[in-house]
C-alpha cells in the first residue's frame, strides 16, 4: 500500500466520522421534535374543550402544569435508566 492510498483511508475515516456525528445530531433533532408534538398533542387534547382565539387562565394553567409533568415524568424515566 503506497502513501497516497493510506492518506486516502484516512481521509476517508474522517468523512465516516462526520457522516455519523451529522446522522446522530439529526437523529436527536427527529426524537426532540417527536417527543414536542406527542406533548403538545396531549397537553391539548387534555387541557382545551373547545378552540377559540385565546387561551383561558384554566387552560392556560393546565397546559403549563402538563408540560411540566410531562418533562417531570421524562427525566425520571431518562434517570431510571
């Protein structure tokens, strides 16, 4: 093996790198994205009976208390792991 095919290899490493830290970011950015509409579409089905132009203060308090569970809940279980 010459010294240019060697470089080449390790040329190629670098790339085989990048590539999967680049796939893992995107990866998390997909979970992250999931798990923000999984909540979002709880927390909406759990604290809204009916949509109008604005929020009241009791759904407006339940969505904050269910997000919160809801991110309470998930680093328990992150934790437990």
């Amino acid at each position: 093996m010459d010294s240019s095919s060697s470089s080449s290899t390790v040329g190629l490493g670098s790339v085989d790198w990048q590539l999967q830290h680049f796939m893992d970011v995107e990866t998390q950015k997909q979970r992250f994205q999931q798990l923000v509409h999984q909540m979002t579409k709880l927390c909406w089905e759990k604290c809204t009976d009916k949509p109008g132009p604005k929020l009241d203060s009791l759904a407006e308090a339940c969505f904050v208390n269910c997000i919160g569970h809801f991110i309470d809940t998930s680093q328990f279980n992150l934790n437990r792991l």
